[in-house]
C-alpha cells in the first residue's frame, strides 16, 4: 500500500508536470495499463489518448495552475 505522503508527491509531481507540458513526467506517472475516467462523461481513456488530450490542452490554455 502506497503511504499518503507518497501520495501527495506523486500528484504533486504530476499537476506540476501538467503545468509545465513536461509530458515525459506525466506519462512516468501513469501505470502503462492505467485507464483515465472523467466524472464529468463517466468515460475511461488509456495513456496514449490522454496524452494526446493534454498536448492538446497545453496548445490551447496556457499558465494554468
């Protein structure tokens, strides 16, 4: 079991990897076999997908925290 205050590092790894479109640390983050749901459709994407979707955000919303 992963301990909380590993937790916190790895999404704050991750949210940070966001901002900074450093996409070779928010894929190292993901398990290769992770699947991505969004609560907003209830829908699941895999990796490659989700990162074509982040390149996409980053061409379109910058200096988002």
């Amino acid at each position: 079991m992963i301990a909380q205050a590993d937790m916190f590092l790895l999404a704050d790894r991750f949210v940070r990897a966001i901002e900074t479109n450093d996409m070779e640390t928010v894929r190292a983050c993901y398990a290769p076999d992770a699947r991505i749901w969004h609560n907003n459709d209830g829908k699941e994407q895999g990796v490659d997908e989700n990162m074509r979707v982040l390149g996409w955000v980053d061409e379109r919303l910058k200096n988002r925290k």
